[in-house]
C-alpha cells in the first residue's frame, strides 16, 4: 500500500511585550498612572487543541487537557495547563502541581524548574526543593552535576546545590558527557573532569570530550587528537574530524573523507564528501550528492543512490528516494519502498512517519499499526506517546 504526501502546516504563537518610554517627573495630578504589565502566567497562550498520551494500542490513557506536554522521563512528564508547569505521572494524576513558570523534565532524579521570581532550582520526585530556586540558571543533572550561571559565568553544583566547580568560565558544556565537560577560558576552549581538574588545557579553536580515549581538538585551522593526559595522540593534520566510534574516526583531507585508525592512518581513503556513522558497523557516505553505506574496510555495502540516509535506529534505517521515504536493514536490503511523505527514528519499536491523513505510527516492516487518529503525535517514551486532538 503506498501512501501520499502529506504536509502539515505549523503554526507558530508569539507573544510581544511593549515597555512605554518614561513620563518626564511631574507633579501633576493628571499625570497618567503607570502601566500595568499583565502577570507572568500569561505568557503562554491556551491552546485550542489539547495534548494526552497514547498507549502503544493507539488509547488514549491520559485525557487530552493539557496544553503542552512533554515526553515521559524516569516515570513523570512535564504538562502546562494555562501558564502554569508541573509534573504526572503515567496515570495522568498530577504528581507535582503546577505552580511553576517553567519546568524540564527529569534527569537522574531531580528536575529544573523555574519559578514566577525568576530563579531556578532542582527538585525531587515529592515535589520538594532538592536545590533551593536561587540561581539565574540551572541546566539538567548530569554525571552528578549541574551547570549554573552566576554573575555571566558558569560553574557546576551537585545534586544537593554545592558549588563542586566555581563559576569561572566564560562558558561551559550545558552537561558532562562520558566524565567530562568542555569549558571557556579567555577565549579557548579545553576540557574539565567532574572533578574540575583540567584535563586539556584552554588553547584550542574546539574540543569534544572523550570518545573512545580520544578527544577531537583543532587549533590553527587544524584537527586531531589529544590523549586522557592532554598529549597528542593523532597530530592536528587534518582539515576536519568527527568523534571516534567502534574504532574509526572521519578525517578529511582536500576536502574529501576517509576513516581513520586509532593511529591516523586512513583504513579508508578520502575519497566522499561526508561521512557518518550509522550504527550497525556501518557508516553513511555521500558521493556526488548520494547516500549509502560503507563497513568498517571501505566495502560500500549500498552503493551511493539515496537522496538522504538516516543512522540507524533499533536495526532499521530511513532511506530516501525523490520525496518519500522507505526502510532498510543493515544488510542494505529494502524493507518497504519509498512511500512515506517523512519519517522519524524508532522509538520502543515504533517510529512516526507521514501518511495519506496525517502521522501515523509504523513498525519495523513498514505497517501502520496505529492511524492518523490525531492532529499530531510525538515519539514514545516508556511505553507512552503525547499527541494533540483535532
């Protein structure tokens, strides 16, 4: 069964707030009063189409109230209703009220919340301050910590709001990322345990973390690869780099492609436009404004011939050909022809894609298994999807 094209418009609300230019002083009895600005809970709008969660049936389980929501994370979900954030839990109950400006979901065990006096904090699952709301910016917890923003410059607190890392960079990694964090100072970047300890030096143009042992630098134009202790590993030859996986690495050089080893020697020879891992042992290329996949060795498992080619997801991958999209597995076979107007990766055994009437819900052999029943569905998450009513 093949199925059309379908775009759907998105439609945008914005809000614009107008300050009056200052009255001269007067002493007037007729001078004007002072602008009144509307309370900070009408910022967001009521939105004529209400948001609930699915189960993987297509039922919906939580009543479609909400105005915003968020995908479920460690057993709650962010909801709005009016101007005001909180939390539910997969019954749909509320499990902490909503009485914030703002709100994120949970990340090991606390979220950030802003309240209506502009601070933010962290809060546990009960709904009480694990950090108290007296910082000007918080972001989510990461490695047991969390980066603030005091006086315009970052630092990282733990999960009970110690200052573990002073606030002395220009700027810093929103998280840690496999132990470490890319930090600012005078203008270079370098990289920062969860101890704050200076693993690299701040004097490169860029820096990634560890990946595979290895961290991707560049300096003077330049890009290669430092060691944990901050030597180089892979001298800065390159004229751009990706991050290691499985051993490989993109490199490029007169501005082609190939892998590279753990040594910088290329296992493949720069010979395509782009290249990126896609899982699976394998890596998508590009050649002359084609997709397909190479193994490890160069072997080009599909040759160049999709107009687009997504990584791979639970052990299926979207390819596109003109304007619809299809699935392959890893052996480059074709799961289902191009005929979905847009797709998205898998989650929990489903992904969305465009069909005739709307989004719908497919599984790994292309087949619809829940309709376009709503005006629009987001990804599942522990077992639920958030969608809004027509």
């Amino acid at each position: 069964m093949k199925y059309s094209f379908l775009i759907f418009p998105l439609i945008l609300f914005s809000l614009a707030a107008c300050r009056p230019d200052a009255a001269p002083e007067t002493n007037s009895a007729d001078a004007p009063e002072k602008a009144v600005l509307p309370p900070p809970e009408e910022d967001y709008e009521l939105s004529p189409y209400k948001w609930g969660y699915i189960d993987r049936d297509g039922h919906l389980v939580i009543e479609a109230r909400f105005d915003e929501t968020r995908n479920f994370s460690e057993g709650l979900a962010v909801v709005r209703q009016g101007g005001k954030w909180g939390f539910i839990d997969p019954r749909g109950r509320i499990a902490i009220p909503l009485r914030f400006r703002a709100a994120w979901s949970f990340s090991e065990g606390l979220a950030r919340v802003q309240t209506f006096e502009g601070g933010m904090g962290l809060l546990d699952r009960n709904g009480d301050w694990a950090v108290a709301p007296e910082f000007e910016e918080v972001q989510d917890l990461r490695d047991g910590l969390a980066r603030v923003r005091i006086d315009k410059q970052y630092g990282y607190i733990d999960r009970q709001g110690n200052i573990r890392i002073p606030a002395e960079f220009q700027n810093a990694a929103p998280a840690f990322e496999n132990g470490y964090a890319k930090v600012q100072q005078k203008g270079a970047y370098g990289l920062i345990d969860t101890s704050g300890q200076m693993i690299i030096p701040p004097r490169y143009q860029r820096v990634s973390p560890f990946y595979e042992g290895l961290a991707r630098v560049k300096r003077d134009g330049h890009y290669g690869f430092l060691n944990r202790q901050g030597g180089v590993a892979i001298p800065l030859e390159f004229d751009n780099a990706r991050d290691f996986n499985e051993g490989l690495a993109p490199a490029k050089r007169s501005d082609l492609y190939g892998l590279i080893d753990r040594s910088g020697a290329f296992v493949v020879s720069p010979k395509y436009r782009q290249i990126i891992f896609a899982g699976e042992e394998l890596w998508i290329v590009e050649k002359a404004g084609r997709y397909g996949l190479i193994d490890e060795t160069g072997v080009e498992v599909v040759s160049p011939q999709f107009d687009q080619l997504y990584a791979f997801s639970e052990g299926v991958a979207w390819y596109k050909r003109g304007n619809l999209w299809g699935l392959i597995d890893p052996s480059g076979q074709k799961i289902t022809p191009p005929e979905f107007g847009l797709a998205w990766p898998f989650h929990d055994g489903l992904a969305r894609a465009a069909v005739y009437g709307g989004i719908a819900f497919v599984d790994k052999t292309g087949k619809v298994v829940i309709p376009p029943n709503f005006f629009d569905m987001r990804d599942f998450s522990d077992g639920l999807a958030r969608v809004q009513t027509r």
